[in-house]
C-alpha cells in the first residue's frame, strides 16, 4: 500500500522533496515567522501602551503616532505569526501569503528604526531570510 505523506511533513501531494534541506528552509522560514510575528506583537503592544521605551524622533519623515504604529505591528505581527504557523501545517497558499507579509514586515521596521533601530534591522534581515527560504527553488520528483 502506498502512502501519499512524505516526510517533509506535506501530505495528499504526491511528491517528495529530493533533499531534506528543501523542507528544512521551509520549516526554518514558518520558525522565524512565528518568532517575528510574537516579537511585533509585542512591539505593538508595547507600542499601543506608550511604554518609556520608545523614543520618537522629532520631524521624521514617516512621522506617525505611536499608537498607529502600535496597531500596525499588532495587526501585522498577528498575520505573520499565523502564516507561520499554516506553514508548519503544510498549507501551500502560506508560502506566497508569507513572501508578501514578510515584505510587508519588512517595510513596517524600516520606517520603525528611528523608534528601535537594533531591534528593527534584526527583524528586517530575519524577513529578508524568510522571503529566500519560501522563494528557493526546491527539487521535487514524483513520489514512488
């Protein structure tokens, strides 16, 4: 009897990943979204409370309140976190949902580094990898 699951953790498709590392990138990329995705809603939350921990630069560019800052992270982080985790399920629309999120994340911590600039440039490289890993190419054969 032959099984349809593969042991990257993706069933019902027919096809197994040829290398273990098409599957690792894939579960790394899910790890880091749910990661970013708790770390921005902390953000937002923090954020949305008017913690002492920001700092607001005056007459910047992108000046928004911090409370809409807040929400944005808030909103976003909870999109993110929950991509990640339909891609730890194996749901194939996570994969093109997560690029564009993470995208998405990417331009939110861009105009957030006058308010945290470490914190956001760690969250900008960790979306950059996330955007390659759901992007690199796999190698799939057909299931025997």
């Amino acid at each position: 009897m032959a099984s349809n699951v593969s042991g990257t953790g993706f069933r019902g498709t027919g096809r197994e990943a040829e290398s273990p590392w098409a599957a690792s990138w894939t579960v790394a990329a899910a790890f880091l979204m749910v990661f970013g995705g708790v770390m921005a809603i902390f953000e937002g939350i923090a954020a949305i409370a008017r913690d002492d921990v920001f700092v607001a630069t005056p007459n910047f560019t992108y000046s928004f309140s911090l409370t809409g800052w807040g929400w944005v992270h808030l909103i976003l982080g909870a999109l993110v976190a929950a991509a990640g985790l339909a891609l730890f399920k194996g749901a194939t629309w996570a994969r093109a949902v997560g690029v564009g999120l993470a995208g998405l994340s990417m331009i939110a911590h861009f105009v957030w580094l006058p308010y945290q600039p470490v914190w956001s440039i760690v969250l900008i490289v960790i979306d950059g990898f996330i955007i390659w890993a759901l992007c690199a190419p796999r190698r799939e054969s057909p299931a025997q």
